[in-house]
C-alpha cells in the first residue's frame, strides 16, 4: 500500500476534488504504448492503402524525369528549380498520409486523456530544484523504479516483436533464400506479402503490450493519487468552508435585494398584492415612461413587509390576487408590463390618480 513521505497510509480513493486538481496539473493516466500501437496498425493500413499510388505517381515522375534528362542542364541557376519541383511533387503524395497518421495519433491520445487544457501544469508543477540541480533529475530518471519498470517493459516488447518477426521470417525461409531466382515482379509481391503479414502480426501483438500498459496506467495513476484519511477529512472541511461561504454569500445578496425591495417600494405610485402571497411595487411617470415598470416584487414575508412599507409612506395598495400573480410572474424589477397585462394596470393606475387628484 502506498505511504506518504511521513509513513501515513493511502488508504482513501482519490476524491473527484483530487483527481481534478491532478488533471489540472497535466497529471493522467496515460500509455504511450496505445498510440504507438494505433500509429503503427492504422497508420500501416493507410500507407499500403495509398502505397501503390504513390508508389505510381513516383513512377510516373520518374519517367518525366528521365525522359527529360537531356534537356536538363544542372546549373547552380537550375539546381534549387528542380529540387523546389522534386519536393513540391513529393509533398503532395506524402503530406496527406502523414497527416492521417498524426490524426490516429492525436485520436490516440484524445481517447486516453480526452481534451482539456492542464491549465496549472506550468505554474504548479515546476520543480525548480530539479532545474537547477540537473544530476537530481537524471537520478531520478536512471536508477527510479519507474525507470526501472518502463526498462523491463521495453525488453518484453523486443522479445515479443523479435518472436514475430522470427516467426514470420522462418515460416518462408525456403522462399527468401531462392528470391533471387524469380522474376523482379514477383520478388515485389513477394516482399509486399512480407510487410503485410509482418505488420499486421507485429500490430496485433502491439495492441495486446498497449492494452496492458494503459490498464497498468490507469491503476498505477489510482494508486499514486489515493489519499490518507486525514487528507480526505481535510479537503471534507475545506469543501465544507467553501459551501458554507457561499451559502453566506448568497444569504448576504438575499438580504440586499430584500433592503432594495423596500427601498424602492417607498417610491412606487402603487402596491398590487395578492393580499398576503405576493406584492408588485408598480411606477408610471407619463411624462418619461412609455409603460408602467415595476420597481419591487416579493412573496410571503417580504410581500407583508411591502405592504407595511407602502402603509407607512401612503402608497396605496390595492388588492387583486389574478393582476399581481399575473405580473408577478412575468416580469422582473425594472422591466416594462407586458403588453397583454396594459388594460388592467391602466384602470388600476386610473383609479390611484383619481383618488389623488381628489385629494
């Protein structure tokens, strides 16, 4: 079981807490052998998919070349000309295998780490002692027991591939020994064959070591982010803390946004309330508003609490439960009444003015 420097038992399984902070650290579960073996498979089966084409526009161009041969006076003018011409025609049968073979490779690695940015692996994860002092990171690199490890599982992979390669090659002794006797197109098939079987073998065995590996990783990764119990308790109480701060906060902003609910109640021309549910705080000022706005809203305890505000500063308050659940559920503090809701606001306003103009 692993332990800390201090001898303290990892017992715990890592926390999702501690598996992300790892991950941010550019710290996964990772086989180089899985990408290794996808490049060499598929990128193998793309090579022979577009080999004879290539290998026929190469012909070709060969041919153009040789026919033209005469003609071509080497220059140190004409030199660069002919090498820009050779590379372009090269670049164009090349490039578009190799970038499918980087696609398999960046697939590879995209199913093994998915995609995230390791947005503290340059900040937090620099050891500059081991900037600074070299021999302490060749140490580790040489005589650690990873390197001990990642040494006896490259002598396996040799041992297996050198197996298939032999096997492959002592089933058709007979035939490389007499190649030289056969036809130049046959020796060509012949050798095709080779390198088709030999890559088809060598990937199967390939993908068996990089199955292994990646399982090996995956459970190597585990054990080295497990926690002790005093860590976990730890990071429990730190989580705590956070959730209890941000319960604060946000008891904090209710609390202000209540305070501003009555603030702007004092200011409303009217109160609709449901009576006791809810309360819309309502303003029209004809002269600058092109519809009346709602300046507060609030339910239960702080709907009474309006209506203690508006009681105190004589706003008036008029009762109709459908017209304020109306508006109080389609509009928001400092947006304009709906459209739908103008004709009932409007009579209600126009009974507030009368009343005031009577006074």
């Amino acid at each position: 079981m692993a332990e800390t420097p201090d001898g303290m038992e990892k017992s715990e399984q890592p926390t999702g807490k501690k598996l992300g902070d790892a991950r941010d650290r550019g710290l996964v579960a990772k086989s180089v052998d899985f990408t290794s073996a996808a490049v060499l498979l598929f990128g193998g089966l793309i090579v022979f998919a577009f080999g004879k084409q290539i290998a026929d526009q190469t012909m070709s161009f060969m041919k153009l070349l040789i026919i033209n041969a005469p003609n071509v006076m080497l220059t140190e003018e004409s030199i660069p000309h002919y090498y820009t011409q050779l590379a372009g025609v090269m670049s164009i049968l090349i490039l578009p295998v190799l970038s499918l073979i980087a696609a398999i490779a960046f697939a590879a690695e995209l199913r093994q780490v998915g995609f995230h940015f390791a947005t503290k692996k340059f900040t937090e994860g620099l050891n500059f002692s081991s900037i600074f002092n070299p021999f302490t990171g060749i140490k580790k690199m040489l005589f650690s027991a990873r390197s001990m490890f990642e040494l006896g599982k490259s002598i396996i992979k040799l041992l297996i591939i050198g197996a298939v390669l032999y096997t492959v090659l002592d089933n058709r002794i007979e035939s490389i020994i007499y190649i030289s006797t056969k036809p130049y197109q046959e020796i060509g098939a012949f050798m095709v064959s080779i390198c088709v079987e030999l890559l088809w073998k060598i990937g199967l065995a390939y993908i068996v070591i990089a199955l292994a590996d990646y399982y090996y990783q995956k459970w190597k990764f585990t054990q080295d982010q497990k926690m002790t119990k005093r860590e976990v308790k730890d990071e429990s109480k730190q989580s705590e803390g956070d959730q209890q701060i941000k319960q604060r906060i946000r008891a904090l902003g209710r609390q202000r946004l209540k305070k501003i609910m009555l603030m702007r109640t004092k200011q409303a021309d009217v109160v609709i309330t449901n009576p006791t549910h809810f309360a819309v705080a309502l303003a029209y000022k004809p002269e600058s508003m092109s519809a009346p706005i709602v300046l507060a809203k609030g339910s239960d305890y702080l709907a009474l609490k309006m209506k203690a505000i508006a009681q105190e500063n004589n706003v008036p308050i008029v009762e109709n439960p459908p017209l304020a659940r109306a508006i109080f559920a389609a509009c928001e503090p400092d947006q304009e009444i709906p459209e739908k809701l103008f004709k009932a606001v409007a009579e209600v306003l126009a009974y507030i003015f009368r009343l005031r103009k009577a006074a």
